[in-house]
C-alpha cells in the first residue's frame, strides 16, 4: 500500500471546550500533535479522553474553541470530510459481509472504481498480515483477526490521521502485545499521524512518542513516556502513569547538585524537584514520589536515603518479586525487585531498603 506523505496532517487543538448539560468535560484543551507523531491519550474512565478523539473525528461539536488540520480549520467540517480512520473498541464489523466487503466499505462509499477497490483491499490486508482471507466471513476470525480487519478498513481509505479508540482492550494479553507492535510498525512505516486513546499504561508507554495524561477534562500534563514517567508534573499523573509510593514531608534545605533535603515522619531524605525551576522554601509542604523498581535492600550503602522496616508481604511474579515493607512510625511502602535470586519471606526482623536521590521525585503538594 502506498502513501501520499503530504496528506499527513499536524493537528492542533485550540481552546477546545465541550458541557454535556451543566458538566464540563473538555475544559479549554490546547495541545499540537506532529505530523507522523503517534499520540496517546491517557487517563481514567470520564477524563474526556474519547470526547476529544471523537470531536478530532467530527463525531461532536465543541462548545467553544478550534480544530485545525495543517492550516485547514476542520471544527464544524462533516466526520466524513474529514479524512480521518477511526478503530473503535468493538471493531464495529458487519457480520453479514465477509472480510473483504467490510475492508472495502469506505471506498464503496467513496465511489472508488472497482479494481482500484480490489487492489487497495488486497493490499491492505495483506499490509495487517490477513493476505488470502478476503472471503472469510467475519464469525470465521479470531479476536485477533477481527482487530486486523478493523485496521486494514481504516488504512485502506489512506488517512490523513488514524483515530484509534482502545482498540486492544477485547484482547487477550499475547494478542495485546502483538498487536501494540503492528500497529506501531503500521503507523511509523507510513508516516501516519495516530492519536490513541487508552485506559492501559502499558500500551501508552511501549507505543507512544509522546504522551497526554487527561483529568477532569484538561491535560494533566503532556511529554514523552520517559519524561512523564520520570518528571511527573503532580501528584495524579505520578500515581496514573505507574505504582508509586507517596510519602509527604517538608523541605529542610538544599543538598547540592539541585537535591533538597525533606523532613518525613520517620527520616530526612534527598530528593529531587519534579518541575525545573521550581525552588521550594523551607519549611514547605511537599510530597515525594518513589516508584517500587527505585527501591532496593542492600545495594546502595552509601545513599542518605534509608529504609529500615520489616517485610509485612511477599508477592512472587517470577520476573520480579513485591514486597509491602512496613517503616516503624512511618508509612508501608512498595518495593519491587527484577529477576529475584533471594525472596525474603514476611518477617518481624528489620531490614534495610534505599534508594539513589535522583529516584526520589518531590511533588507539590496540592
């Protein structure tokens, strides 16, 4: 299947704003999404995430606010001018077509002649790996197969975006991961600009080049999945993007090499600030944030940040093993080990977890 790279479109959001009734659920929405970019949009059930990806496709009309493809403002442009591929979470297949028929119904509808029809439905199937299967009848397929009949009926219309609305989230988890490649292999192999909208922290960061968390209806914050990861912007996109441990306390001073010192309710520990900039005063309420991976007993002797506790719960996963590690007047924390030599049981005995500043994020406290 060929492309006209030129038809890729960078989309800007401009103050995008939608009420359902007396409830806001886009709440002045601005981002810019890069030509060829996969972007993802992450968050809770009712975040608004599928309200923005349905208002990109022309599905709703916003209160207020704009939608540009390229220079072209689309916001009161019909979902069918609009050139866009959209996957929904059900497939939305017509059991009574085979595969081949429901591949080619955007064309049909495009009044495409017929063997333009047949060579671009071969080619799209053979593109999602389902080559010789056109005369399938779609209760024939797998789960799988009916994903990838999904996705060759939005390419085969060549896109100039692909909307993709939990597409994976009927899957088992080997298809889920199979499938998070293809299409990512499908996206970047055509320059397709893609905006994604998923629940799955996971799928958001293995595929995305940059990353939306959405809450009560605006962008928590956007970045890629590293710098989200790493450098959370607040306490919500910390906890939604990965298991974190939160531990409040109070700035002390500084420690040098950008560090402060936080006073907890069982040690003083170094961390780092999660905004550049952002100088705390002392005395001030902050929150820290450490990821389970960050923490580990007995390797780092000479880390300021110490952990001394006894292990409440032990939980094996073969990879890695979880412990609940219970701080004597502070807070039960998360720790998580990969590729376990030694798994240490519950036990009243104490030990000791630590972890490097630099993986010790402090959060305002909002």
């Amino acid at each position: 299947m060929t492309y006209n790279n030129a038809r890729m479109v960078q989309i800007s959001i401009r103050d995008l704003t939608k009420h359902f009734g007396a409830q806001t659920v886009l709440d002045r929405v601005n981002v810019e999404i890069g030509q060829g970019e996969l972007f993802f949009l992450l968050g809770p059930s009712g975040c608004g995430k599928t309200t923005l990806l349905r208002h990109i496709a022309g599905f709703y009309q916003p209160n207020s606010g704009q939608i540009f493809f390229g220079e072209e403002d689309v916001t009161r442009l019909p979902a069918h001018k609009r050139g866009t591929g959209m996957m929904f979470q059900s497939y939305a297949l017509w059991p009574h077509l085979n595969v081949a028929q429901n591949v080619a119904f955007g064309l049909e509808e495009r009044k495409r002649p017929r063997p333009e029809i047949e060579q671009r439905v071969a080619e799209a199937l053979d593109l999602v790996k389902l080559g010789g299967l056109g005369t399938r009848r779609i209760a024939q397929l797998s789960g799988g197969q009916q994903q990838r009949v999904a996705l060759a009926r939005a390419l085969v219309i060549r896109p100039r975006c692909l909307l993709l609305d939990e597409p994976l989230s009927n899957l088992d988890a080997k298809l889920r991961h199979e499938m998070r490649s293809e299409i990512r292999r499908i996206c970047k192999e055509f320059g397709l600009t893609g905006i994604y909208v998923t629940h799955d922290r996971d799928e958001a960061l293995s595929m995305a080049d940059r990353v939306a968390i959405m809450d009560g209806g605006r962008l928590a914050q956007v970045g890629s999945p590293e710098e989200v990861y790493r450098n959370p912007a607040s306490r919500i996109v910390a906890e939604f993007i990965g298991e974190t441990n939160f531990i409040p306390g109070l700035v002390q001073a500084t420690a040098g090499e950008g560090l402060y010192e936080v006073k907890t309710a069982f040690s003083t520990l170094r961390a780092r600030p999660s905004e550049l900039g952002w100088q705390p005063r002392h005395g001030e309420k902050v929150v820290l944030s450490i990821r389970p991976e960050a923490l580990t007993f007995g390797h780092l002797l000479d880390s300021p940040n110490q952990f001394p506790g006894h292990i409440a719960d032990t939980t094996y996963l073969g990879s890695s093993v979880q412990y609940a590690l219970q701080i004597p007047n502070g807070p039960e924390i998360k720790v998580c080990e990969t590729n376990p030599r030694e798994i240490r049981p519950p036990s009243s005995t104490l030990v000791r977890a630590m972890a490097l500043p630099h993986d010790v994020v402090m959060l305002k406290d909002e």
